[in-house]
C-alpha cells in the first residue's frame, strides 16, 4: 500500500464514532482548505465481554485522469476477547493490547521482535490498526507521564464547515445489526485551485452491540473511494494464546 492509500480522505464522523480512527495532518498552500484526515480505520477499546474474531477489509479505488483505474487492498484479522485484550495481525506486524499485564506489544513478524510500552493507568480509550506493515496506536488517556507508541500525528485544522449530517436506517452488514450515518461536506471553490464545489461523502456504519465500526465509505473526488468493513465475524471466546507474544520473539 502506497503513502498515498495512507492520506486519502476520511471527514468529521458524528461524535458517536470520533473513537473509532486517527488522525493525519493534510497539509495544503496557506489560507486553502484543510481537513482531519485518516491513517487506517481501525477499532477501539476497551471494551468488556463481548468477545470475537473477524477480518478487516481495506479497500481504494481511484480513477485517473486519463481514465485508469487503480484498485488497492489488503486485510488484517481482529480478534478480542472477554477483558477487553485486543489483537490486529497483518503480513508484516502484529499488535497486542493488553490492558490485563499493563502493557501494548507491537510484533514485527519478519525480523521476530517486538516492542512493548506500558498502558496508561488511566486509560480511557485505545485506537489500534495494521495495514500493509504499517502500524497504528493512539491511546488516550489522563495519564500524562506515559508515552504513546508509535506516535500518530493529528490534525487541529477544522474545516470551514461541518456539513451535513445524516442519520441512515438501520441495517444488517454482515450478520450484525448498524447504526448508521453519512457526512456530505462541500469544499469551497477556490479552495484549492477549484473551480466549483468539490462534495466529499463519509458514510460509516457503528454496532452498538458489538461497540465495534463495521463499515465506512469514504468518497472523495480529489483521491478517490476508501472503503473498510469488518467481515467474517464470529463471536465468542478466542485462544488466550494469541494474547501472548511468541517464545521465540526476543525484545527489542
């Protein structure tokens, strides 16, 4: 996956869902428009007793100026378990979060070592994801004195509207009953060189049940479609082993 899936936009989700991702600084020519932008989606805890494994599906098209289209993917496995311990496994990394032992691993799988940083005392929420070997972990939390690792930059730059928001039936996505909404904000013209408003739609889909996000669709004409769902969800109890980081990982 290309630094230029990792910007693509992802714009101002109700309150009920700002949990669910981190954030990414779009930098733009002095007095244009800017706006929060995305790194990964991915999911957020702690979150007790409602455990299950699914896969998480990343997905971009975009459309050239030439008309090529060019369509990106890549999946990663989520699993949690009943004391809020959650794992996000991809091809290169792996990342544990252990709010049991006090500690978050990060597990690179080639070289076959790992990291770990101790969890705030006063955790509040953890954001975690995995997508092409890049890693992402935002914790949040009154515990000042506690590093965040990796660090993931963020935006403080509030676009020149919130839009408008929708409230969408609900719906069952993937055998789980959603809570959804769509965002559709207008990007002024001149903003940045454009000649007539640019609508950019997030779409994002929130089980209230599972306290999981399992779908968002985010379209923007300037980079295109970014999709991710959670599929392949099954609920109950996985192998406490997964929680562990492997004997034969030496610490870093």
């Amino acid at each position: 996956m290309t630094k230029q899936f990792r910007i693509l936009a992802a714009l101002l989700a109700p309150a009920w869902l700002a949990a669910q991702t981190n954030g990414w600084i779009a930098t733009t020519p002095a007095g244009a428009w800017s706006a929060n932008m995305n790194v990964l989606d991915g999911q957020s805890g702690p979150v007790y007793g409602k455990p299950f494994t699914a896969t998480e599906v990343r997905r971009t098209t975009q459309t050239l100026a030439d008309g090529t289209k060019v369509d990106r993917s890549d999946s990663t496995t989520f699993i949690r378990d009943d004391h809020g311990r959650m794992r996000t496994a991809g091809e290169k990394n792996i990342i544990i979060f252990d709010p049991v032992a006090g500690y978050n691993y990060t597990l690179d799988v080639r070289q076959k070592t790992y990291q770990k940083v101790r969890v705030p005392q006063r955790l509040n929420t953890v954001s975690i994801a995995v997508s092409e070997g890049h890693t992402s972990v935002h914790t949040s939390s009154g515990d000042t004195n506690v590093p965040h690792h990796p660090p993931v930059p963020r935006s403080h730059a509030e676009p020149h509207n919130s839009g408008i928001t929708e409230e969408l039936a609900e719906q069952t996505i993937n055998g789980v009953r959603a809570k959804g909404s769509r965002v559709t904000i207008a990007i002024p013209a001149g903003s940045f060189g454009n000649d007539r408003d640019v609508k950019v739609v997030n779409e994002r889909w929130y089980s209230d049940d599972l306290q999981v996000l399992l779908k968002s669709i985010n379209n923007d004409p300037r980079f295109g479609i970014t999709t991710y769902e959670l599929t392949n969800i099954v609920t109950g109890a996985p192998d406490p082993a997964l929680f562990l980081v492997p004997s034969d990982y030496r610490e870093k």
